[in-house]
C-alpha cells in the first residue's frame, strides 16, 4: 500500500492507521500472491490507500481466490519525518 501512497505524495511517507484488514482465506506454499492497491482519497497530508490481495492456486484450472483485503492511512513526511501537504497533482488549478 505504500507504493501508491509514496508516488501520490512524491516523497516519502508513514503509516498511521490500519483502518480495516479482512482475512478472507488461507495464503497456501505454492500460490502465486498479487497485490493490487489504489488511492481511495486524500487530506492534506494523508492518504487513505486500498489494498487487495489475491492467489492464484491449481495452476492448470487457474484458480484466483482473494485471500485479503485491508484500508490504511499514510501520511506525507518531511526529511525530519513530521508531516507535509501533499505536493498538488498535476495539471491542477491554483
């Protein structure tokens, strides 16, 4: 979840929260695991970021299971690690 929270704020962040984290079945020794994550909404310095993850088992019938889902909350951070605005996107008025 960091990835797109880091690339929204174009530098560097931390995680405040774990809003919700749902384990929906087993991560089995074989599985190929992908994570997709995408930015829900932004504050001034946080950045809420959803996260789902899935596996795919039994290779030849290609099955695709989501084994976890979870919300957190990044904030931007400074060189000193406290907290800064969010860097406007691009292409935005003002």
């Amino acid at each position: 979840g960091a990835i797109p929270a880091a690339r929204r704020a174009n530098g560097r962040v931390a995680t405040i929260a774990v809003t919700s984290f749902h384990f929906k079945n087993p991560v089995f020794v074989g599985d190929l695991v992908s994570f997709y994550a995408r930015v829900l909404k932004t504050g001034n310095t946080s950045i809420t970021v959803e996260v789902e993850v899935y596996a795919e088992r039994n290779r030849l019938q290609a099955e695709v299971v989501k084994v976890t889902e979870a919300t957190l909350v990044y904030v931007a951070t400074d060189s000193e690690r406290r907290p800064r605005p969010l860097p406007p996107l691009d292409g935005a008025a003002g």
